[in-house]
C-alpha cells in the first residue's frame, strides 16, 4: 500500500518531548515517550510497515515485564489484512495483557485489533467510530490466477469471521449478516455488539504490576 503523503508530512510534525536526565538533556519523540509509559498508538492505515512496527513494539514491552498492562490506541481506517493479522497474532503471543481504546475511528482491520484486547479492557471514547466489513480486493491476470486470488479473499473472509466470533460472543451468522458491508456503529453500539467493553470519558484504571 502506496503511503499517504498527508500522513507522511504529519510524521515531520511528530512534537519532541524533553527530559532533564543525570546526563543532561534527552529528547524523545512523543511516541517514544509514550512507549517508555507502554503505550502503543496506531495512528492512519496499516500496512506492513506499521504492523511489524506494532509487533516490534509489543514484543519490546513484553520483555521489559510480561505481566505488566500494555496500553494500545488505535484510530484507524483499516488496511491490509495481513498487515493487521501480524498485529493481531502478537497480541495474542505474548503474555502481557493488552487494554484497547479507540479514540477517532476503528475501521476495518481496526475494528478487529480494537476486539482483540484483553477481555475487560476493550474501550472507546464516547465520539469514536466503529466500522466492520468483509475482506475486499482485487485481481487480474489468467483467469486461473483470479480464480486463486478469489478463493483466499474467501478463506481470508472466514478466518476473519471466526476472529470476531471469538471475541464478541456473537454467532457467526450474526458476524457474517453485520460484515456483508459496511456496518458503522457508535460506541454504544459497539459495546452492544461485543466489540469493546465499555464507553469511557476517563482514563481507564491501569494494572500496576
């Protein structure tokens, strides 16, 4: 997936955060600064890029403390599926808990990294958006080709089902009637549905071990 050059510019902007250390000063990106607090963002589309980033991130972390609470915000529009499938296997990998929270948009791949944090700590902020679907794409070449590139669109499509059975409690009919298109959901909406498991206008409580 091509990068954005909206989004390219916005990394330029990334603020820098200063720290008085025994050594002087130190400046972090903010992001960087964050992750020291383990805090993850998932900010724009994801493509490979990102989700080996993601991945690297919660790897890191967890061998800092696997028993401490990482804390992963995602507003995002989606992106390529197995972009989102390497961030999602991780987090299940590893042993730390990770708490969700969806500030802006969850879409797509979004909305399934959004349900796969840790049973309890799935939240959104009250003015966030949820969207789900089914896998699209797009193929061309010898008609065999298309014919392979159309069947693992469907097996991609089941296996993402399935992830969201798992992790909403709802049947999978009800998953593949909600993905057949675009389904957009409120917060409150999303909480009916199973995707998180609470609306918060406050920071959620933190483990602290």
């Amino acid at each position: 997936m091509d990068r954005d050059p909206t989004e390219i510019y916005m990394n330029s902007l990334v603020p820098m955060v200063v720290e008085q250390t025994a050594r002087g000063e130190r400046a972090y990106d903010i992001y960087s600064r964050l992750l020291k607090e383990r805090i993850i963002f998932l900010t724009g589309p994801v493509y490979d890029q990102v989700g080996s980033l993601i991945a690297a991130q919660l790897l890191f972390l967890e061998s800092e403390n696997p028993s401490k609470e990482i804390s992963f915000y995602i507003n995002s529009p989606g992106g390529v599926v197995s972009a989102g499938l390497a961030i999602y296997d991780t987090m299940q990998y590893i042993k730390s808990p990770v708490s969700t929270v969806c500030i802006g948009q969850a879409a797509s791949m979004g909305s399934l990294l959004l349900a796969a944090g840790e049973k309890g700590k799935r939240f959104a902020l009250p003015n966030s958006r949820v969207m789900v679907h089914q896998p699209s794409g797009g193929a061309q070449g010898q008609a065999a080709d298309i014919e392979i590139q159309a069947r693992e669109i469907l097996t991609l499509r089941r296996r993402l089902n399935d992830i969201y059975v798992t992790h909403t409690g709802q049947t999978l009919e009800a998953i593949e009637q909600a993905l057949e298109r675009d389904r957009f959901m409120s917060a409150d909406e999303a909480k009916t549905f199973g995707l998180i498991d609470e609306v918060v206008t406050k920071q959620p409580a933190k483990d602290t071990k």
